[in-house]
C-alpha cells in the first residue's frame, strides 16, 4: 500500500500493541485520521504488573498507565468490541452497531484466557488477563486463603509467587514433570520449582484433573469449587481457583473476515505482519499482494491489513513456523513494523524476543529462542547462589541468554545475541544440578494441567 493511499486507519486493539502502533504512524508522519477501538472502557494499560505488584496491591490502577502526557490525534471508541471486519472494504462493524471504515487497519486484539473443560470462570474460579480479572482475584486473596492454580507456565507461577506474599495457602499444578520446562528448559524449571517450594507453595507434577466437588451448602455461593480431585487419588480443598493453562488469540470475530487464521486463532501474516488472505478469500473484492510465506508456499496477503501483538502469528524463518510472540517489547517493536507497512516506509529490523519474570526476589530475564536448543550452559554465577547467567545453544551456536538476578550481564549478552558461539565453561552436567534440555510437551488441554500459560503482554 502506497502512503499516499492511507488517508484513514483503524487499530482494532487498545492495549500496548494497538497504542505503540497509534505512536508509531505518528513518528512516522501519518496526519490522517486515526481511530482506535477497544473493548475494554479503561484507556491502554500495562498488563504484566498484573499478576505481581497490581496483585499484591502496591501499584494502583493509575501506576498501569500507558500513556504519558501526549496527545496522538485519535478518536477512542472504548467499551464496545470489534465484532466483525470485512478485508475487502476494511470496514470494522463494533457491537454497539458503529460501523468504521478506512485505508488501513491494525488488528492488535490481544489473546484470551484457555479455559479447562471442567473449570469455567465461575464465582470462585478465575483466569487473568484484564485488570477487572486481577482485582476480582485479588478481592479474593488473604491469609490462609486455599488457592489452587491449574497450570504452572508464567502467569500460574507469578500468581504462586504474589498470593504467597499475601499469605495465602497455595497449590500449584503443573501438567507437566516440570514447570516451565518448554519455556525455559527442565533444568531452570527444577529451579524456579524448588525455589516455589521454600516458599511454601506446594507444587505437584505432573497433575492430572479428573474431578471438581462444589458447593453444596446454603451459605456457599452457588456452584462455587470446594475441591479438585487428580488421578493419584490427592484431594485439594479450594476456596479460590484460577486456571493458567495457556492463551488463544481474540480474533473469534474475524470469522468469514477474508483473513486467513492459525489453529490457535492467530492471524497468519508475512515477516511484516501483513495479513494473509484466507484461501477461499473472494479475490475480486479483496486487493491482494503476493508473498513468499514460508514452508507453505506463495500466499496472498491482504492490502492495508496488518495485525501485531498477541493475535498475530508472523511467519518465523528461524522456526520455519508462523508464531504468535506474546512478549511486551515484540508487541512495541513490531508495531513500528507494521506501521511502515501501511506508510510504505522501511521499519527498524526487530531484536531478539525478550521478556521478564519477577517471582519473589528473582528477576528472571530471557532473550532469544530457547525452543529448540541442544544445550546449556551456565557462563557466570551460580545456581546455588540464586544469581546467574545461561546461554542456550543450537549446533554451537547460541539461540538465547537467560539471566537471573543478573541484570547488567545479561544486558551485555543480550546485545551479543547471533554473534556466534561465547567462549566459557562447557556444559555442567545434569548431576551438577544444571544440563541439557531441548525436550518439548504436549500443548493439548482436555482435562489435564497444561504448564505453558503465557507472558501478559499486548
């Protein structure tokens, strides 16, 4: 699409990825007109405080602000969601009736919470995602509360971690032998695991759910969980349940769109996060480019329709996949992307994915891809000593660093990423308490305990 053309654009999405888009064509001299649609009535807000500092109640509604003082030139339609698009006219109907129509359009729409087949959002069970879904939880929370998390990924752990502060009593579940072990690797995930447990979390996997008791009794609310029941036979009384096992993207009201969708709900792009036209997309009525989209072949993309953030899957060469990065700086660093395609300006190359965890007095920090690697290494610090830095390699060559309490250091190797294999120790042996992981688990959900969740990014 020529800049020139684009006179109008809609961001469907008003979150970190929608606002760093809207802040993006700005920087990049688009003085059109910009509307920006959101669901939600709050303006665009920081998620990942959401499950740590926001609920433990020491940052405020106020300290997730987005927005400083700046004026973008944009019309807000808050409150009323994005039901439907139509690619070809770039029309977006909202469920209040609006219907918006422009040059180009931002699908920035964020993911949803996956719910577990026998636990659905009720009075006692959550999912978080939104800030109303934290401060519904944390009304919840207080000493000797018996919470249970249903999924051991990021958001379940960081939960553990702020309920524990709060001095609930907690039960994490994983699916898997070892939590976090697809995100970070089995010998990380036995740390962070056993640094739960000193803290007083009890961590069971894996975990398998076959049952969920309610309440009977005239003083408990209707339908509330009192209990889980697992396959070894373990009952765990609850008075509050929240369930993490992972995210599936908000575009459920893209169907029929033209737009072409992952399994998950991804929106299937190019590297630029152009849009790919679904295959039985009219193509009379939509004005497609082509595109060499990978492993599947030449693909139509949609002209004037980008998507970034959580809903998107761009095409990952070094994955030879489409994926959908859920991460907070690939949600502020694509949008600069797809802003440059719809003002036909080159963008800034993307650096590698980064994302954090806080959990208790750690600061997790993670850069690169560690699925896939063959080996890790430990290169400064220490286990033991709750500080250190790792290296994940791929055929010698390091794919990602992860740093724990090791802010300056990783930053250094963070800005070494790609530039071949570090010189340092070789790999310490599984016996030494760190080793080598590459192993991947089943990210089905049935009734089971899925361990991935996911970071609270756009």
């Amino acid at each position: 699409m020529k800049a020139g053309r684009v006179q109008s654009i809609i961001i469907v999405g008003a979150s970190l990825a929608g606002l760093s888009a809207a802040r993006a064509l700005r920087a990049g001299g688009f003085g059109g007109e910009l509307t920006v649609v959101g669901a939600e009535h709050a303006r665009p807000y920081d998620r990942p405080p959401l499950t740590k500092d926001f609920l433990r109640g020491s940052c405020s509604t106020a300290d997730l602000a987005l927005e400083a003082d700046e004026d973008l030139g944009a019309r807000w339609l808050l409150g009323s969601a994005a039901v439907s698009l139509d690619a070809a006219t770039r029309t977006v109907g909202l469920a209040d009736g609006t219907t918006v129509r422009a040059d180009g359009v931002v699908l920035a729409t964020g993911a949803d919470a996956v719910d577990h087949p026998l636990l659905p959002v009720g009075p006692n069970v959550h999912t978080l995602r939104t800030m109303a879904d934290a401060e519904r939880l944390r009304a919840e929370l207080g000493d000797g509360r018996r919470l249970v998390i249903v999924g051991a990924g990021f958001i379940g752990t960081e939960i553990a971690a702020s309920a524990a502060a709060l001095g609930a009593d907690v039960t994490l579940l994983s699916q898997d032998a070892v939590p976090l072990r697809r995100a970070l690797g089995e010998p990380i995930g036995d740390f962070l695991a056993a640094e739960h447990r000193a803290h007083g979390v009890r961590v069971i996997a894996p975990a398998r759910i076959t049952d969920v008791d309610r309440a009977g009794r005239a003083d408990e609310p209707p339908g509330a969980v009192t209990a889980l029941r697992l396959a070894d036979g373990t009952v765990l009384p609850a008075d509050v349940v929240v369930v993490g096992i992972g995210s599936r993207a908000a575009t459920g009201w893209l169907a029929g769109s033209g737009l072409r969708l992952a399994a998950d709900g991804g929106v299937l792009c190019d590297e630029s996060g152009r849009a790919l036209a679904a295959e039985d997309a009219d193509t009379d009525r939509i004005d497609p480019g082509t595109v060499d989209a990978g492993a599947g072949g030449a693909a139509a993309v949609v002209d004037g329709v980008v998507a970034v953030g959580d809903c998107a899957a761009w095409w990952d060469p070094y994955r030879g996949t489409h994926h959908r990065l859920e991460h907070w700086t690939g949600a502020v660093e694509r949008a600069g992307i797809v802003a440059g395609v719809l003002l036909d300006t080159p963008g800034r190359p993307c650096r590698a994915p980064y994302f954090w965890s806080d959990q208790y007095d750690l600061r997790l920090q993670v850069a690169g891809v560690v699925s896939g690697h063959d080996e890790l290494r430990i290169e400064e610090g220490s286990v033991a000593g709750r500080s250190f830095l790792a290296r994940y390699y791929r055929a010698g060559e390091p794919v990602a660093v992860l740093g724990v309490n090791q802010p300056r250091l990783f930053t250094r190797a963070r800005r070494s990423l790609g530039a071949g294999p570090a010189a340092g120790p070789s790999a310490v042996s599984a016996g030494a308490g760190i080793g080598t992981s590459g192993s991947a688990a089943d990210g089905s959900v049935g009734n089971t305990v899925d361990g991935t969740g996911t970071a609270l990014a756009s």
